[in-house]
C-alpha cells in the first residue's frame, strides 16, 4: 500500500504544470507558445534570435491591472528565468491594445514547447531602461508608427527626409501609405555594408494594384514590383517571381549569403540567382517609379510596413518564422491568460475566463438582468411543479371516494381531508350551494326537490369556482412566457450592442488585427447564449407543466358534470 501512495504522489508531481511564477510581486501572467510543430508553423532547425512582435489585447491581457505606461511590463523565457529583451512600439491602456517585439535567444523545431512568459500587474515596478531589440545585426528597422510621419530608424535613430502618410490600420500598428511618392533615409556610417558581406531585406506590402514601381532601393540593390510581380536586382544579377495580390499583405526578403541572392515571398523561396553582394551604402529609399519610368507611371501605391536590414542572412525556417509572427494568420503563437495573484497555471486556456473578461458593461446589465429572469422562472417551474403533483395526488384520491359514494353522495367532505385538491373545492362549492336550498341533506327524507332552475343555478356557481381553481392553476405560468419569449430577444440586444462597442474600439485603436477583435465579438455573443440559456429550460418546463395543468382542467370540468348530473338524479324534481 505504502508503494502505491508513493508512485501516485509521484505521478500527481509530474502532471503538476511547470510553471512557477517567476515573482509573486507581479500579479499578472499570460504565456505565450511558438508552435514549430505540425500544428503551427512547422521548421526543421533551430531559429536563433528570432524578434517577435506580441499583440497585447483585452482577450490576453488585463489592462486594467496593469501599469497605465505598461512600464510594469517583463517577458522571460519559457524556462521562467531568463529575462528577454523587448522594447515596446505601441501601449494603448485606453483601447486594450499594445503591440511589443521580444528577442527569443532561440526557437526549437518540431515542438509547442517555445515559449514567452508575460509578466505585469505590479504598481511598484520601475521603470527599465530601453533594450536595444534592434540592435546589431540590424542595420535598419523602420516600423512607420511615428505619429509625425517621420519613419525614425529605430537601429540608427535616423529619420525620413520626408514626412511619410501614415495609414494607422496597419499590418500591426501605423504602415506607411504611398501613393507613387518615395520615401528616403539619408547615408550613415552605422548603415552600411560591405562588399560580399552577407545581407537580409525584408519588408511587408499591401498593393493597391498591379502597377509598377520601385519598393526598396540601397546602393546597388533594388526590389520593385512589375506587373504584379516581384523583381530584385543585385549588382548586374536579376532574379523576379512571385506573383503579388492587391489588397494583400506580403512578406518580401531577400538574403545574399554565399554567392547567392535568393528572393522569398511570405516565407517560401521564389527566385535564386548567382550574385556576389555588392556594396550596399548611401541613401535607403522605399517606393517611387522605377528607374527609367515613362511619365505614366504611378509608381508605387499601397501600404508599405516593417523595413529590416540585417548584416546577416537569416535562413529559410527564420523567414518563415518572422512571416507568421508578424502576418495576420496567428498561427505560430497563441496565448494563455494566466491566474492573478501568483496562482498555478493549468496547461488549458481558460476560454470561460476570457469571455468573462471581455465583457461590456451593458452586456454585464443584460447577463445580470437574465439572471434574475433564470432565477425567477426556476422557482416558477420547481414551485408550481410541487403545487401540480400534489393537486393531481389529491384529485385522484378525492375523485376516487366520489365515485365510489351511494346515498351518502352529499357527506364526503366528512372524514379525510384533501387540502391540495382543486376538485375537492369544487365539490365543496357545489355542497355549499345545495344548502342553501332546503332539499334536507341533512335528514334522510328530502323535503324539497330542485327544480331545473336551481340546478341551473348550482352548475353555475360551481362554473364559477372551476374558473377560479383555472387561475390559481396558470397563476405564475406568464412568468415563464415572459422568459422563453424575451430571454433571446433581450440577450441579442447585448450581443448587438457589444459588437457596435467592439468595432468602435477597433476603430478608434486604429488596429484590425483579428486577435484583438475575436475577444469582444465572443464575449458579446455570451449574452446571446445567456439569453438562450434562460429560454430552453423555462420552454421545457412551460410545455411540461402546461400539458400537467390542462388535464387537471379537463378532469374538473369532467367532475363538475358528474356532480351536476347525480344531483340531478337525486334530488331533481320528478
């Protein structure tokens, strides 16, 4: 036995969850998973230093807990010890939106096992110096969330000659918006690469059309767009494929490494050409026409967004990585919301959780007011169904002696009692009204018979009394009428309102990213399952005690003609 409790105690330590909580001062957890698997984004080596941007959004983070600068913000590694560098483009504690890229040292292939600890929750924590996610090996990092439109390099800290147009639903924040104009940054020591020196550029469009222009040009490399195509030239070598769709974002690199330039689209390789990479120094310029345009030309137009050029060539699994990072798809990381207060997390996401979060407040007036609806129509069904059966009990019982009686037909309220019988009542309504005419109920001999008026008269009293013992039996029942019919209507209201609330937020956030709008949209539709959750049960046992209740009605309207007739035959005129 002591074997036994001991492998159990054991087994039960290792399906306990690993996390830990990495300081118990920070009272806020979300883990994030990589997915290098089947399920995710699948690679076959290991990716090192991988920067990630992390959408933060009501869904997966409590704002409201949290710092209102989001200066109480940590990211540690997945084994909850090693902290990572991040640096925060976009905290919007107002909408529940922010956006913050996190190096991860390094990526497993195969695996859901990556992972990144978010930390927050704590009114005490200082405020940390700045990291330099963008540091070497980049050269030039240009996000386009400058609100002045001025496209700071954030690895050089220089900026655009020119103000660029900022279209602030972006691919994850602002992207610059071009409408044939370029948009250049000026020569620097720090920005520059020498001859055959690896290289990596890589950026995100979204063309308006299939027109052609220029979508990134640096010394002697240039990448366009031709006829909806990708075209890259490198020194004298060119290379091009790709076909690019209006309207939507694409992923374009490309990496010079060994004698080769090779060009991807969204994370897959289109092009590969022999190339020997050149110098690339002096002005960065992304858009315009292409050299040698005709006066037709637009150049290039839609949104443009995350510039990176990197003095090394990042590999195709990173490429791929980086493209589901930052696209729109979701697919390589999803979030958990973890236990406030340093509690133990489970390995599930607790999607109950996030819907409650989520909620609005007039959908919290709506649950709270169909609450009380539910409440109100269970009580209904439990008491009306106790006060049912036991009308139904005593009806048998006391119809049972009334057929069962001879001569002594006006004497059965003598003897047992049938205080829950609606029939009984009736039966008494009727003896009631035979005393007060003389016909000598009380002797043996009858002394006065009833005419045909008077036992018109009895029946009608005791139709009467029938409608009466009608009304105490619905009595209650509109309760329930009330909650099948208004529950949905009442919790669609809360679904329609929450939804208006979700996209005006959107809206004014000026972020469409489809994990920031999902949680809203969930949550608003809890109220419509609210409502329907109110509404199915009060249905059922509206249909139940509905179908009780008339056949206790047709069994007083069957009594009140028995009794009419035997008193007819035993004390009517002749």
């Amino acid at each position: 036995m002591r074997k036994l409790i001991i492998a159990l105690a054991l087994a039960a330590l290792a399906a306990t969850p690993a996390h830990a909580w990495w300081n118990k001062e920070w009272t806020q957890h979300t883990q994030l998973k990589l997915d290098t698997g089947a399920s995710g984004v699948p690679t076959k080596e290991a990716v090192a230093n991988l920067v990630v941007p992390v959408r933060l959004h009501s869904g997966n983070f409590d704002f409201l807990n949290a710092k209102e600068d989001g200066s109480d913000l940590r990211f540690m590694a997945g084994d909850d010890k090693t902290p990572l560098a991040y640096e925060i483009e976009r905290y919007d504690a107002l909408n529940e939106l922010a956006l913050v890229w996190v190096t991860v040292p390094s990526l497993l292939p195969g695996t859901d096992k990556n992972a990144i600890q978010v930390y927050a929750g704590n009114p005490k924590a200082p405020a940390e110096a700045p990291a330099k996610v963008f540091g070497a090996p980049h050269i030039a990092t240009v996000h386009f969330s400058d609100k002045d439109g001025a496209a700071a390099d954030a690895s050089t800290s220089r900026k655009a000659a020119a103000a660029s147009g900022i279209e602030a639903n972006g691919l994850l924040a602002g992207s610059a918006k071009l409408a044939g104009e370029a948009i250049t940054w000026p020569a620097a020591d720090t920005a520059k690469l020498a001859a055959g020196a690896p290289a990596t550029v890589s950026f995100w469009i979204k063309p308006d059309g299939a027109a052609r222009g220029t979508l990134l040009r640096f010394g002697a490399l240039q990448i366009a767009l031709d006829g909806g195509a990708l075209a890259a030239q490198v020194g004298t070598a060119k290379l091009g494929g790709g076909e690019i769709e209006p309207a939507l974002w694409t992923h374009v690199a490309l990496t010079l490494a060994s004698g080769k330039a090779t060009l991807y689209a969204n994370g897959a390789q289109v092009a590969q050409a022999d190339a020997t990479a050149p110098e690339l120094a002096g002005e960065l310029v992304v858009g315009g026409k292409l050299p040698g345009a005709a006066a037709t030309d637009t150049g290039y137009t839609g949104l443009f967004d995350e510039l990176e050029v990197a003095s090394i060539a990042r590999s195709a699994d990173w490429l791929r990585l980086a493209t589901a990072a930052q696209g729109p798809d979701g697919k390589l990381i999803t979030a958990t919301k973890g236990a406030e207060g340093g509690a133990e997390e489970g390995g599930h996401p607790n999607y109950v959780g996030v819907l409650v979060g989520n909620l609005t407040t007039d959908a919290w007036i709506v649950i709270i007011i169909l609450g009380i609806m539910f409440v109100i129509a269970c009580w209904v069904m439990v008491t009306k169904s106790v006060f049912v059966a036991k009308a139904d009990k005593d009806n048998g019982r006391f119809l049972q002696r009334f057929r069962g009686a001879s001569l002594d037909l006006m004497h059965l309220e003598r003897g047992a009692a049938h205080p829950n019988s609606s029939i009984f009542r009736l039966y008494q309504a009727g003896v009631r009204e035979l005393k007060k005419r003389d016909i000598g109920l009380d002797e043996q001999v009858q002394t006065k018979p009833l005419s045909g008026a008077s036992l018109d008269a009895v029946k009608a009293s005791i139709d009467a009394d029938l409608v009466r013992e009608s009304h105490r039996l619905n009595s209650q029942m509109v309760l329930l009428t009330i909650a099948i019919s208004g529950g949905p209507f009442l919790g669609l209201l809360g679904t329609v309102v929450g939804v208006m609330i979700t996209f005006a937020a959107i809206a004014a956030a000026g972020d469409v990213n489809v994990n920031a709008i999902a949680p809203g949209i969930a949550a608003a539709l809890l109220a419509t399952v609210a409502g329907l959750g109110v509404a199915i049960p009060a249905l059922f046992g509206y249909n139940y005690l509905a179908s009780r209740i008339k056949n206790i009605s047709a069994d007083m309207q069957i009594f009140v003609d028995e009794f009419v007739t035997r008193v007819a035959e035993t004390y009517g005129a002749r």
